[in-house]
C-alpha cells in the first residue's frame, strides 16, 4: 500500500564542502580507471576494449559535466535596468490527461493547487476512462470552479492526442504549458521553479526532477529511485549544461507555448514505419523544441534549449511489479530507437558540439551494450576466457558504485538506499537484452501501457 512516508524526500541543506569533497573524490576515481581502460584497449580485445574505453569516456563525461557546469537555472535572476530582481508571473496551463487512475488524479490535482504558485489554471483529460476517473474529475471542477476545467472523451485516444485535446478544445490560455502526469504529486515550489527558468529568453523547455513516490513498496522500487536520481541529477544535468536536455519527462515538464503549438499536431499524431506511434510523447515533444520544428516544419522556426531544474520536485508511482516494470522498460526502449531516428538528421545542427557528439556515441553505445553483455557473459566463458565475465561484471560494479556514490552525497539521510543503485547496474544484462527485442517489435503496440 502507498502512503505518504514512502515518499523519501530530497534534503534542502546539504553540506556544500563535503559536497565538493565527495565530487573531487568521484572525479579522481573516473580519472584512474581510464588508465586501465586504455589497457585493455590497446593491449586486450579490441572490440571490448573499444567498448569499455567508450563506456567510461560516456559516463566520464557525465559526471564532470555536471559536476562543475551545471547550475540549476531557477537560481539565475533576471535584473532589469535599475538592477533590482525581475519577476514574472506569467499565466501557466497545467495539462493532465489521464486514464483509470481515480485516487492518484485528485492527489495530483491538489498537489497543484497547494502550489507556491497561484497563477494556474488546470485541465484535466479524461482519455476514456471505465471507472470513476470522469467522475472524480467533475467533482474536483466543481470544488474549484475558477482554476480546473475538465474535458471529457468519450473513448480512449492515448496521451500524446488527449494532451492536444487539453491545450486545444480545453482552450489553454497559458504561455507556459505544464504537463504532469495524473499518477504524480507536486512539490509546493515546483511550478514556482519551473515558470521563474523562463525568465531567459532562449528556454523552450524545463524538466523538473523525479523521484519515487512509492520508493519504499518493493526492492523494485527502491532500485528504480536510486536510478532516477542518478539520471536526473547527472544524465539531464549535463545535458542541460548545454541546454540540450534530451527529454523533458512526462511526469513533469513546462514548455513555452510558443515552442511547441508548431508541432501539436504533427506531435499528436506521429506515424512511423507506416502506423501510427504512441510511445515516447516526452522524448518526442522535446526533440521537436531542440529542433525538430526547424528541420520537419520549416526554417523560420527557432531552435530552444532546453534544460534541468533539479529543485521542482515530482514525486511518481512506479512500477512495484516485474511485469508491469519489463513493460515500461520496453515502452521507454522503442521510444528511444523511434526518437533517435526522427532526430539524427538534425541534432548535430545549432548545438554545441560535444553535446552532439555525445548523443550519437550514446546510440552506438546503446546498440553494441547487448552484443557486448552476451559475448562477455555467455559466449567467452565458453570458450574459457572467463576473465572477460570478471572484468565486464566489475566494469557495472564500478559504475554502480560511482551512482551510488553520488546518491548518498545527495541523499545523505538515506540510510542503505545507495546499495539498490549498485543492483540496478547488476541488472544490466537483462535490461540490454531488451533492446533488440524492442527494435524488432518497435511496431507491436500489445504488451505496453498507453
């Protein structure tokens, strides 16, 4: 059962100098090991060395990246010419489709309006639900008459089409545009956070940072939080220092309506390989503002950045069951293969350059990580070369640690939480073998949730 002390929530005062301390420490750790990785580049396996050499630059980079680039946006001020704090207060729409999901929808909802931020107006979908969801739904507009609005479908279209449906016929009035998904509760100075990044001109998307809201329920779940606050804090950390964060996540991301009103339909209603695609709407909504509206949608449109703000707070359900977590994994899995193929041709334009480099060593890392795991783990040992199993176990160990590392540091209070990010890496085996099956049935839309 969840309740609210499964929350684990994030500490506000961390020690800045043993911050510092644990970052050099992890840094000069990162260091050293690529001296036994250029060893087994050069003088092992080719192949694997060029695999691990690739893996640890990948990862390398991560961290110093964000450990001494990233600034979180809401912290930068905007001053107008007499030099005091400029602030705005724009409108913001706050879209939440949702399905069957009666208890969670009225937490969201009121997580909202408990906000910091008062200037909100709220729409709700209700995507063909078959129980209470509308109900509940009407019941939270007539409550609160002034700020939600609900917009009721009469059978499911799935999320990317309801969250049009939303901003469109719920007739969105806001400059910015906040989607959150109806399983989620927000922290109180989230939205606040969120809307102040938009003080800087250049922004076309923000995502807040993820967390468990039922990190305690499972082993499963207590994995999956460490792993989220590893690929907040330092994946979209680093990408943001280039404001480049690759995909602005469902559970909660602002856009300026500007950015994407150009693709909402084209977005809405994505076909590939000849059917119509429903995975990835966040991944895919985010490649369109770095610079798919320009390239698929003409040239007089503008490039954004897009970037990470790690004090607006999410707290999402996530899967406590094998079954239902193998789905999300492989729904996640075809939305990266479908978004990567629809931003290659563009990505490497009006961006810096390692941050395009990065991304394209991303993918061929992502392809070779199933060949690379079955022949270290199955193939090799039998042939007898079972230091090969050795040295690729302890390749995902020292990752592992690394996370785990960085996890403590930001969650100091967290007691043995740090040891499920090191199982999460053990489970890299299986989480690879999931890439192919999910190319191979990229077109299969059974076994996945909406």
């Amino acid at each position: 059962m969840i309740t609210e002390h499964s929350i684990i929530k994030r500490p506000v005062n961390i020690n800045k100098n043993q911050l510092h301390t644990v970052k050099y420490l992890l840094l000069t750790a990162i260091c050293a090991i690529i001296i036994t990785k250029v060893y087994l580049l050069f003088n092992h396996d080719l192949f694997f060395g060029t695999y691990s050499f690739l893996t640890t630059f990948l990862v390398m980079s991560a961290f110093i990246f964000s450990y001494t680039k990233y600034k979180d946006p809401s912290l930068t001020k905007t001053h107008n010419g007499s030099g005091a704090i400029k602030y705005r207060q724009p409108l913001v729409s706050i879209v939440m489709p949702s399905k069957n999901d009666p208890v969670m929808i009225r937490k969201a909802v009121l997580s909202c309006l408990a906000s910091s931020y008062s200037q909100i107006e709220i729409i709700l979908v209700n995507d063909g639900s078959t129980d209470q969801t509308g109900e509940v739904m009407d019941l939270l507009r007539k409550e609160n008459p002034r700020q939600v609005k609900v917009v009721q479908l009469s059978c499911n279209v799935g999320k990317r089409k309801a969250t049009r449906e939303g901003i469109v016929n719920g007739h969105a009035r806001g400059d910015i545009i906040i989607l959150v998904d109806s399983d989620c509760e927000l922290d109180n100075k989230a939205i606040e956070k969120l809307v102040s990044v938009f003080d800087n001109p250049e922004v076309g998307a923000v995502s807040g940072l993820g967390r468990s809201y039922n990190a305690n329920e499972s082993m499963l779940t207590k994995m999956q939080d460490t792993w989220y606050d590893g690929q907040f804090s330092i994946m979209k950390g680093m990408e943001s220092a280039f404001g480049t964060v690759t995909c602005c996540p469902g559970i909660l991301s602002a856009y300026r309506k500007e950015a994407i009103m150009p693709c909402l339909d084209a977005w809405a209603n994505d076909n590939f390989l000849g059917s119509e695609f429903t995975c990835g709407d966040d991944r895919h909504l985010t490649s369109y503002v770095l610079g798919g509206n320009k390239h698929y949608l003409g040239n007089y449109h503008k490039v954004w950045k897009t970037v990470y703000c790690e004090s607006a707070i999410v707290y999402t359900v996530m899967p406590p069951k094998l079954k239902k977590f193998i789905r999300q994994q492989i729904r996640w899995k075809k939305s990266w293969f479908r978004v990567f193929f629809f931003s290659v041709p563009f990505y490497y334009k009006d961006r810096n350059l390692f941050a395009a480099a990065f991304y394209y060593l991303q993918m061929i890392w992502s392809f070779l990580s199933p060949i690379v795991a079955f022949r270290s783990l199955v193939y090799l040992p039998f042939q007898g070369h079972f230091i090969d199993a050795l040295v690729y176990v302890s390749g995902l160990t020292f990752v592992g640690l690394l996370f785990a590392a960085d996890f403590k540091m930001r969650n100091p209070n967290s007691g043995n939480m740090w040891a499920y990010r090191l199982l999460w890496s053990w489970m890299g085996f299986f989480l690879s073998s999931l890439e192919y099956y999910s190319l191979l049935t990229i077109r299969d839309k059974s076994w996945l949730t909406r």
